[in-house]
C-alpha cells in the first residue's frame, strides 16, 4: 500500500471513541481512559498558585475575548486531566510482551501524520505502539482551540494587537497565545506529561494494564519537541524504567534554545521571544523569585534538572553530555538535511557534544521531493511513489534499531 493510501485508511478510520478499532487483519487500535494527578503543578492549582499574565487589555475595557477562550486556570481544563491514548498493536497479541512510547511535536491537535509511523513500527518489530499526548496537545486540549472560525477571529486580533508578528496563524493562535501570556506553561505541561508517563509505566510494572504484560520492554520513539520528553525520561531513568531501553529521536533531539520554532503550525514569534526570555535567558532569576519553580528544578527533583540541562546549550553542559555518553549505545537519531525548526548540525552538537566525542549515531537524510519539518511525507498522489520509497526507508532504520 503506498503511504499516502495507509494515511488516508488510518485518518479515516481513527477513533477515541470506539474501545477497539480494527486496522487490518494485522493490527489493531486499542483506547484506553486515563486521568492525571498532577493538575495541582499546573498554574492556578493546588501546588502553583501562579496568576500571573501579562496585561493584555485595560481594566475598564470590554471583556477580552482571547483572555476568556484561551487563558483558563491551566487546572481547570478537564479535557487536559481526563483523556484517552490510543495503542496500535498485533491482534495475536492478548498481553504484549513489547511496547515503543510514541511522543508527537509542539502544537499538534491530530495524530494523522503518525498513525502510519506507528502501523510501521507495530509491523516491522512486533511490538505495540503507545501514542500518548503531551499535555494540551491532541485530545487533551479543548476542541475550540481547533475551531477554526473561532481561531480565525482570534488570530486577527492577535496580529491588530501585535501588528508585527510572524508566523501568527489559526493554526499556532492558540499555543501562541497561551505561551506569550504565561511562557511557564511550558514547563509546567512538560512535567506533568514526565509525570504521566511514569504513572503509565508504573501502571504496567504493576500488572494494572489490561494489555501490556508488567515484565514488557519499554522503547521510545519520538518525533521534534516529543525528543525532549524522551531524553528526560531516559536521562532520569525512574525506579530503572528506561535501564534498557532503546531511544529513536526523529527530526529532534536537540536543546530548547537551538530550536527554531517559528512557523504558521508550530509558533509565532512574539510567543517565541517571550518562552526564549523566559526559560532561556531569564530563568534563574524567575527560579530565585518563584518557590514553586525552584522545588521542582532544584536537585530534589533529578527531572527537573534535566530538563533545565535540555534547555540551553550552555547550561549544565557537562552533566548532559555525561547522561548521553552513558546511554549512547541506546540512542539513535534521524534527521532531515532540510529541516530549519530542529536543524541536523544542532541536533549533532546536542547528541555528540562539543568536542563530537559522544558516539551516538545520527544519521542526516534527504528527500527528492519538497518536504518540511513540519510534514517529512506529504500525503501527496503527484509524489506518492518517492514518498513511499523514503518512509519505507526512513521507517526500515527506525525500526531495525528498535528490535
């Protein structure tokens, strides 16, 4: 089948709300519900307190009607607490004995482009594939942030009031916004996703999960900003975890602040200058000043260290190239010679260090065909056959690394 036929069969067919959903003769989609516990670290919980928001009208204006769509106490957006993740896995299989944690990018709201990836994987190794959503991502952000006549609306009036913005689009006006108000948010959503993905381990290690055997193997497969979730997880290596496991990073894998994020579907820039000020440049002063942010990056919480390490280069530099020559042997990545959001050279000097003495492999790919960071394979008939030919490819090493 040419890729661009399975991504249209899988988009079709994808569903949260059926338990099961059959693939193939193969394969099948699995849901399962599950429910944070750690809404009390998002702003406005039990645990943070923090109200801030830059001013965005005056006090006796009329009500803004982007303050009252997007910018909700971060704890009380239930879509973001209970949801359901998909597993794509053999149907031979009553409890699978391998599973590969798949984590998507920044700002995205379907997993289309990646059920095709995780069909691969499921193929080609015989493991399942989990797709587990970072928080306010996918189906753990509130449908309206996708409403595209309402997104519209407030995209024009985000460039009226920021007349030289680039990249602003219905598309990112959401993450855009929510970011450039309250740029914190990005970390405290990037631990609570660490925290629900260890919950989701503890789960299996426990013999909880209906369909995952508690002695499973545990790989990871990550694509852009989900890398970042990746090398946390495996740099922090809770109760052992990720001792074994096997880490593909795809078109990511490099620091924060050697990102280039700016784009119609990822963000635009005055979002962008505001998350860089704030967990780039400004961090250890808004670290002296919060309490809160300070516990849970502080050496109390080795997770909070990596990710601190993850976001600047320069920035506990030794440590992280320490953590990565330990497991250099487990990590593997992919990049696109193409790519401007998360270009290959810093994804190397990310990887292999500043002196290129980490021997990890990252291989640097092209396509004969245009293609983005933001879509490697476009589900295009005029090219389908080079795009066929290069996912077989791409997907071939990705998964002869994971078996």
């Amino acid at each position: 089948m040419e890729y661009v036929d399975l991504y249209n069969h899988l988009k079709d067919i994808e569903s949260y709300d059926e338990n099961e959903v059959d693939i193939d003769d193969k394969t099948i989609l699995r849901n399962f519900n599950f429910e944070s516990k750690y809404r009390f670290i998002l702003p406005g919980g039990a645990g943070n307190l923090d109200e801030y928001e830059y001013p965005l009208t005056e006090p006796d204006c009329e009500p803004d009607v982007i303050q009252d769509m997007l910018n909700k106490r971060d704890a009380e957006i239930l879509e973001n607490i209970k949801f359901r993740y998909h597993i794509i896995m053999p149907k031979t299989e009553t409890k699978t004995k391998g599973v590969v944690l798949m984590f998507h990018g920044f700002n995205e709201k379907h997993w289309n482009k990646y059920l095709p990836w995780a069909r691969y994987i499921v193929e080609k190794t015989g493991k399942s594939v989990i797709l587990f959503p970072i928080a306010f991502h996918m189906n753990r952000a509130p449908a309206i942030w996708s409403n595209t006549r309402e997104m519209y609306t407030i995209s024009q009036l985000r460039k009226k009031r920021h007349p030289d913005v680039i990249g602003s689009s219905l598309s990112n006006v959401a993450i855009s916004t929510r970011l450039h108000n309250k740029p914190q948010r990005f970390i405290w959503s990037g631990l609570q996703t660490y925290y629900d993905v260890i919950d989701l381990i503890t789960e299996i290690k426990n013999d909880k999960h209906l369909f995952i055997d508690k002695d499973t193997s545990i790989d990871l497969f990550s694509y852009s900003i989900g890398s970042f979730l990746s090398e946390i997880l495996m740099m922090t290596n809770k109760d052992a975890y990720f001792s074994n496991s096997r880490f593909v990073s795809f078109c990511g894998g490099a620091v924060f602040n050697r990102l280039s994020p700016v784009s119609k579907f990822i963000l635009d820039s005055e979002a962008n200058v505001s998350l860089y000020s704030y967990i780039v440049e400004h961090l250890e002063s808004h670290m002296k000043r919060d309490e809160v942010l300070r516990h849970y990056l502080s050496e109390i919480h080795p997770e909070g260290v990596n990710f601190r390490s993850m976001l600047n280069y320069k920035t506990l530099t030794r440590y992280r190239e320490q953590k990565f020559r330990e497991m250099s042997d487990r990590i593997y990545a992919i990049t696109l010679s193409e790519d401007t959001v998360v270009p290959a050279y810093e994804v190397i000097n990310t990887l292999q260090g500043v002196n290129r003495d980490i021997p990890i492999k990252v291989d640097v790919l092209d396509f004969p065909y245009k293609y983005t960071h933001e879509d490697p394979f476009p589900a295009l008939n005029n090219i389908k056959e080079q795009v066929t030919g290069q996912f077989i490819k791409t997907f071939d090493l990705v998964c002869d690394f994971l078996k």
